[in-house]
C-alpha cells in the first residue's frame, strides 16, 4: 500500500540548497532488498501506465502553446548508473548519493525537484518518491493548480508499480 506524506523524509537530500519549499509530498511503498536506487528510478519514471503518456502528451500540448518546456520522449534517457548532470528519463540529475537520486528542471514559472530515495529497517527496504517545488511567480501558481491533483495520481501509480508486499516472517 501507497504511503503519502507532506513532508520530505528525514534522511533525504533533495531540499540541500533548495530554498524554500512551496509544495512537498512524499510517496512511500516497501521494495525488495537490495534494489538499487538506479534501477528503482528507472522502474518508476519508464514503466509506468501507458494513461500517463497519453496525459503528459496532451499536457506538452497545452503549455507548448505558452512557451514552457514539454517532456518530449525523444530525450528521455535511461542508464544502469545516473551521475550528476545526466538526464534520468526526462529530468536532470542535480545531486545523488549510493541511496538517493535528484532530478529536477527549472522553468520561468516554477523550479521542482523531485528524489528516489532507499531506506532500509531491518529486512525491509522501502522507496520514497519525494517532489519539493517552488513557484517563481504567479503563473507558478496558476499552472501547479490542475496538475497537483493528476501529480498525485501519476507519482502514486509509478510508486504502486515497483511495491513487493511485506510478508510476515515465520518464528
């Protein structure tokens, strides 16, 4: 099951330098041991539902028209090892350490960060996908109000994609 929270985990990188932080929300689900963080952002941001490219197409359409950056698939990127400067899929890799990657874009309107991140309690590791933006104006604002509700839905079914369910151990 999807865990959300509004805030960034404690053990994560992604708001170093940010600033400061108009939207936070932070998805969780239990992995496989082991999984590295490489392999779980290609998991998360390749694989998933074909509804959500269908929606980022249409999407790309709407803000095209106003001169913002579209998430065309012609340079997406995928790699066994994301270093710093590197597109992840579609988004830059800004920082990483051996449990966690962070990407993001700037635009004129909004600066986002978004983060996958590994944190392991005893025999179980768990994945949480973080996003952090900060609205540069108005039109920030404006843009962030009908794609909060779709963020939502897309970042909790890419995280529902890479979840292994926690079975209990026997005694």
């Amino acid at each position: 099951m999807v865990n959300r929270t509004l805030k960034v985990p404690s053990e994560s990188i992604i708001a170093d330098g940010f600033g400061r932080i108009d939207y936070v929300d932070s998805y969780s689900v239990p992995v496989g041991r082991g999984e590295s963080v490489d392999r779980l952002v290609t998991k998360i941001l390749c694989n998933g539902p074909a509804w959500v490219d269908k929606l980022m197409a249409l999407r790309d359409a709407v803000v095209g028209c106003f001169g913002l950056k579209t998430a065309s698939k012609e340079g997406e990127q995928v790699a066994e090892f994301y270093e710093v400067g590197a597109r992840a899929s579609l988004f830059t890799v800004i920082s990483r350490n051996e449990r966690e990657i962070v990407m993001g874009e700037e635009d004129r309107h909004l600066v986002f960060r978004a983060s996958v991140l590994v944190t392991g309690i005893s025999d179980v590791s768990f994945v949480h996908v973080t996003t952090i933006v900060r609205f540069n104006n108005i039109w920030g604002r404006l843009y962030f109000l009908p794609v909060k509700p779709f963020h939502r839905l897309i970042v909790a079914s890419s995280v529902r994609g890479v979840e292994r369910p926690v079975l209990p151990t026997l005694e």
